[in-house]
C-alpha cells in the first residue's frame, strides 16, 4: 500500500509541471552564445534543463544574422 502511494504521488507531481522555455545566455572564452533552452522536471521531480537549440553569437543575434531565428 505504501509503495502505490509513493508512485501516485510521483505520478500527480510530474503531471502539475509544465516545462517552459527560455533564452540563456552562455560564455565560451571571450564569446557569448545565444540558446533557446527547456526547463523541465525528471520522473524524480529535480528540476532539469535542456538545450532546444542554439541560436548564434550574440553579437549575430542581435545585428539580426543568426540563421537560427
């Protein structure tokens, strides 16, 4: 009984979060990249995030040259 409690629990947890998206930016070297990024949670309810895409350099982003957008 116990441990079918557990898994519905676990089962109506996952089920109330949504994932949303975001952009984030990140740094490599003297560079910053522009990344269309999922955050969502895992079966165990940890927060998680995973990349979608990755848009460019910043810099293309915002002239308007990444061919991503």
């Amino acid at each position: 009984m116990t441990r079918y409690f557990v898994v519905s629990i676990a089962t109506v947890c996952s089920r109330r979060y949504s994932s949303d998206m975001f952009v984030k930016l990140t740094t490599s070297g003297p560079r910053q990249y522009v990344k269309l990024v999922e955050a969502y949670r895992d079966n165990a309810g940890i927060a998680r995030q995973r990349i979608i895409a990755t848009l460019g350099r910043l810099e293309a982003v915002r002239a308007g040259k990444a061919d991503s957008l």
